[in-house]
C-alpha cells in the first residue's frame, strides 16, 4: 500500500490552487514548490530505509 507523503499532497494542492487562478505562479510559489519536492525526495528516501530495515530483520 503506498501512500502520499505531506509534501506531496501540498505541492498537489498548491498546483490546484494555480489552476484555478486562486495563486499566482510567481518566483515565492515556484521556491516553495522546489522546496516540497526536495522534501519529497528526502521522505520516499527515509521510507525506502525504513523499508529495506524492516525486510533485512525478518530474514
């Protein structure tokens, strides 16, 4: 089962609301968006640790 992390569903929501004219795309919303996606980055790269622990302890 795979979830979204937070910072996904943020930059997903962030997106949306650019879509819709409800936020500009301006040099602020393309930073934080840089900002989520490392973020994003470094949460799939501690689940892919979390998960190569827990298969390493059950063998």
């Amino acid at each position: 089962m795979t979830t979204k992390s937070i910072p996904d569903i943020l930059r997903q929501s962030l997106e949306s609301h650019m879509a819709e004219a409800d936020l500009r795309d301006d040099d602020e919303l393309k930073e934080l968006l840089g900002k989520l996606n490392t973020l994003s980055g470094k949460v799939a790269a501690a689940k892919a640790q979390v998960m190569a622990r827990r298969s390493d302890k059950k063998r």
